[in-house]
C-alpha cells in the first residue's frame, strides 16, 4: 500500500515540502502580527493619576549601614493603567541617591524605592525589608530623620513612555 501511495502521489511528495513552508510561515507571520497587537495596547495605555505610598532603600555594597526613607504619600503620581506599575521608577530612585551622594556624602548607593496604592500594604512591605536587610546582610538599618528627604513628584509626559 505504502508503494501504491508513493507512486500516486508524487506530485504531493514534490510539493508538500512547499505547502508545509508556506503554512509555517503564516503562522509565524500571525504570530508576530498578534503580539505587535498586544504590545502596542500595553505601549498605547494611558497613565492614571494616583495617590500611592513609597519609601526608599539606600545601601552600599562597601558599607555596613543602609539608610530608609519613611513611609511618604505621594499626590499625584502616575501609574501605567494596564499593568499598574508606576511611571519613572528610575528618577525616584535618582532622587534618592543624589540626595545620599550630595547631603549625605554617601556616593555609590543602590538606591530603590517601594509603592503601593495601599497604606496598609505599604506599611507591611516596610516593617518586612527593615527586617529582611537586618536578617540576610547583616547591616545596621537606619532611618533618615523625618522631613530630610522628601520625594517629588514627576510630571508625566508622553514622549517619556517606557
């Protein structure tokens, strides 16, 4: 049977190699077109204002201590509508650490900074990186004194999409 149906189908056994490109091919092409669809809806989001709730994490890898911020409430900032992060992450963790490379005289921190839409929640995450960076690395946490860092909120514009 198996020599009948090579012998029939010769024509299929010239052209099936093409077929079968062509049909891979439209499937990546279909694929590709799906997630240009999908992230040009997540790049197309629009920014929500939002009251949020952060504090910052200043630590050095050549020193014993790292320095936190309190708990601040931030109005209004802007959070990415869609997967709820918020917009220029990066420049409040800049602020941070010019603040501690230029008040502090403490250049080359790791600064990083900590939100929630929730008070409640954001008080949680801080009592549990106070006492995570106290347990794993051993470092004398401190905390900058109330009102001597404050972060500032960022104006939003939308050539500045990530």
């Amino acid at each position: 049977m198996n020599e009948k149906r090579n012998g029939n189908c010769a024509f299929l056994r010239i052209f099936t190699p093409h077929f079968e490109y062509r049909r891979t091919m439209t499937k990546k092409i279909i694929l590709a077109l799906l997630i240009a669809l999908v992230s040009t809806g997540t790049i197309l989001a629009k920014p929500k204002k939002r009251v949020v709730y952060m504090f910052g994490v200043s630590v050095s890898f050549t020193d014993s201590v790292a320095y936190i911020t309190e708990i601040q409430r931030m109005d209004p900032v802007y959070i990415e509508s869609k997967t709820g992060f918020l917009y220029d992450r990066s420049i409040y963790s800049q602020q941070l650490q010019m603040f501690m490379d230029e008040k502090m005289g403490r250049p080359n921190t790791t600064c990083t900074v900590f939100f929630s839409k929730k008070k409640k929640k954001m008080e949680n995450k801080y009592l549990k990186v106070m006492k995570n960076y106290k347990k794993r690395n051993k470092l004398n946490m401190r905390q900058l004194e109330s009102g001597t860092f404050k972060f500032k909120p960022e104006e939003w514009t939308e050539h500045e999409t990530i």
